[in-house]
C-alpha cells in the first residue's frame, strides 16, 4: 500500500491522530523501509510488514519524546530538602 501524503485517509488511524509533522516522518520512515525491502527481493507483504513496524517504532520515540518534553515544560519544580 502506498500513502500520497500526511493528509491520506488511508493512513493508520494511530498516524492520522499525529500532528502533522509526525505524520511526514512516519510516512518517510514507511517509504524509506518498503522502498528498501522491495529493492532487497522481499514480497509486498514482507516489505509492509517491515515498514510498518519500524515506522510505528519511530512514532512511538517521538510520541514519548514530545510527552516527556511536555510534562518537563509544564511540571511545577520541587523543592530539593
């Protein structure tokens, strides 16, 4: 399956509810991975297979680095005793 862009209706929901920029990167990441696979010798199938999961990895460490960036920013400081 291929994307035409951040906006596809036909990406993963757990990529459609992203912001936009995380969106690109999973959608290059994905690309990236399947164009290689395919270039490897692998079957459709594999080669998504492979794109997918690392894709959904990438926008796992992102989500946790905007998270942790968040609570950071917006976490009262604490008194060292």
């Amino acid at each position: 399956m291929q994307y035409s862009g951040a906006d596809d209706p036909k990406l993963p929901s757990n990529v459609k509810e992203t912001t936009e920029n995380l969106r690109k990167q999973w959608l290059n990441v994905w690309k990236s991975v399947y164009d290689r696979a395919i270039a490897d010798g692998d079957s459709t199938e594999e080669a998504e297979k492979k794109a997918f999961t690392q894709a959904n990895g990438v926008l796992k460490k992102s989500l946790n680095s905007e998270l942790i960036s968040a609570i950071s920013i917006t976490a009262p400081a604490t008194k060292l005793v």
